[in-house]
C-alpha cells in the first residue's frame, strides 16, 4: 500500500498494512506564509513521513468593524472567492502541492488535506484580535441570548465563505479537508443552542465536502459534549478530537460515533510525545494500537503540537506504527 491506499482503506473500514499516521503544527509567523510556508510544510513532512500531509491555515477572516453590540454583526460581509485571504490560502495550497509534487525525493502519494476554520472560529477571528480567545467567544453566547439575528446573519455568511474555500481546495487537487469545530464545549453555547443555531451550519459544510473528497472533523478544546457531534458521523470519513484534553477516551468516543474511522491517541502538549524519549514513544504506541486495534483507526494527537517539537519525535511515533 502507498500512503494514500492505506488512509483509503482504514476510512473504508478495509484491512491496512499498518496504522496511518497524521501530525502537525503551526510553524512560526515568519515561516508560515508565502516560500518560507511551503518550505516549512515541505521539510515536516519529509522529516516525519506522516501518511497525512495536512496544509495548515493562517489567512483568517479579516477585521470587518468593530463588534460591541448585537447589531453590529451586520457590518460582516458577504465572503467571495475573489476574497483576498481566500485566494492567499489557495495560492500557499497550489504552490505546497506543485512543490510536493515535483520533488522525486518526497513520496507524493500521501493524502493530503486543507485546514478549514469552522463557522464559530471564523466568526471570532475578526475581533480575536480586541477582545482576546476568551472574551470572544463569550460575546457570541452573550449576543445570541440578546439579540440573534444579524449573528446568525454573520454565522451563515462565514458558512457560505467556508464553503467557498473548501470546493476551491478540492478543486486544487487536495484529497481531504481538515473541519476545525468549535461549539462543542458545555461552558460556552448550551445543547439546544448548539443543535439550533450551529450543527445545521456544519453539517451544510461537511456534507458538501464528502460530496467532493474526503471530510476530516476535528472538535476543538477541552470540557466537550461529544453527544453533541453523534449525527455529524454520516458527513465525517474521519473524527478527531482532545481524548486526554476533553477527557473522552477513543473506545468511549468509537462507542459515540460508531462506524467511522477514529484519528488522534496521543497528548499534544505534554506526555510522551512531547517529553519521552524515543523509546518511550515507540512503547506508548505499540501499547495504543494493540489496545484500540488497527480497525478504522488513524494514529494523531488531541490537537496541533507545539511548535518548537523536535520532527524526530514525531517521527518517532510513526515509526513505531509502522512496526506493528
């Protein structure tokens, strides 16, 4: 099996080989755009080998005017393709995918996805900004209790907008989008709020995705009703989510979403990976996988690794996957 053959086939639910692997950061700002981006995607994949080339995404949804009340929402604007943080994103994408593609050196069959930010952190990352992670995501709870409508007006723009840049992704040549959730913690929207306002918008989002290519849903942050996501399974080829930082385990989440194919086993910014050694490493993922099963199941972390991770590391843990 080639890279890409074996992610198909532990998606399908077929016997692999041996248990894919997929890993990945934000590399510092002044190595994540333009040549300098393309180079550092480059240079992780070809140190960690990872089955998964996962293309991240810094070109956010820009300032639209300052946000204090509920009807300030209205000031975001329709999202088109022409947009200039759009057309940033797919330039980085075809620009990592030619060089991906014209270096014999590299294994060019990986399955290769795109980040895209979900409605709620594309909705926040225009006032992150001002009022900081937390404040704004308070902010949205705290306007959609009061006054509804041009949020929701803003939330369904970001969904148009996030749609446009997935069909464009696939359209470029990438196997796969990377959906990034936020919504999904008990201390911000509530159940009815999430299932009303939020789940339809991504479901819209996913469902167009798996239409085109392959859907890879990641839920974001920690204190998670993971209940919350069980009739997002039909639009996921792929779940991922904080099993140490959210406190669900992968059997308690396979037991949530059924017949999908799991990714993730690893903490992302402390335990094994991050501080053993490579043996060590190597023995918590043997252990993992013998535990879990090679079923469905792609090996990766809760969320991005730290920055500064040394690449053997994670080498290292793909390795071991493959010995097993």
């Amino acid at each position: 099996m080639n890279k890409k053959e074996r992610v198909l086939s532990a998606i399908s639910g077929n016997k692999v080989d041996y248990v894919p692997s997929c890993f990945s950061l934000h590399f510092p700002e002044e190595k994540a755009f333009g040549k300098e981006g393309v180079e550092s995607h480059i240079e992780f994949y070809r140190k960690t080998n990872t089955d998964i080339f996962k293309i991240m995404n810094e070109n956010l949804v820009p300032h639209m005017g300052i946000i204090k009340s509920p009807s300030d929402w209205s000031k975001f604007k329709t999202i088109t393709l022409k947009d200039d943080f759009i057309q940033n994103q797919l330039d980085f994408v075809k620009k990592i995918l030619e060089r991906l593609h014209s270096d014999k050196e590299l294994d060019e069959k990986v399955f290769t996805v795109g980040t895209l930010h979900g409605v709620i952190a594309s909705t926040i990352h225009p006032i992150e900004k001002k009022y900081g992670y937390r404040k704004s995501r308070e902010l949205l709870c705290e306007h959609l209790r009061q006054e509804k409508n041009d949020l929701l007006d803003a939330f369904k723009k970001i969904k148009e907008g996030m749609n446009i840049l997935a069909e464009a992704y696939l359209d470029a040549g990438l196997d796969g989008v990377y959906y990034a959730s936020l919504g999904g913690e008990q201390h911000y929207f509530n159940d009815i709020e999430f299932e009303k306002y939020i789940e339809p918008l991504e479901k819209e989002i996913l469902s167009n995705i798996k239409s085109n290519g392959y859907s890879i849903l990641h839920i974001c942050k920690d204190n998670l009703n993971l209940n919350r996501y069980v009739n997002y399974t039909k639009y996921s080829d792929i779940i991922n989510w904080g099993v140490y930082e959210g406190g669900v385990s992968l059997e308690k989440g396979k037991e949530i979403f059924g017949d999908v194919t799991i990714m993730g086993g690893l903490k992302n910014r402390s335990g094994v990976l991050v501080n053993g050694t490579n043996a060590e490493i190597e023995k918590e993922v043997t252990k993992l996988i013998q535990e879990f099963g090679k079923k469905e199941f792609i090996l990766g972390a809760d969320c991005t690794l730290p920055t500064d991770i040394s690449y053997d590391r994670v080498a290292a843990a793909v390795k071991a996957a493959r010995k097993i």
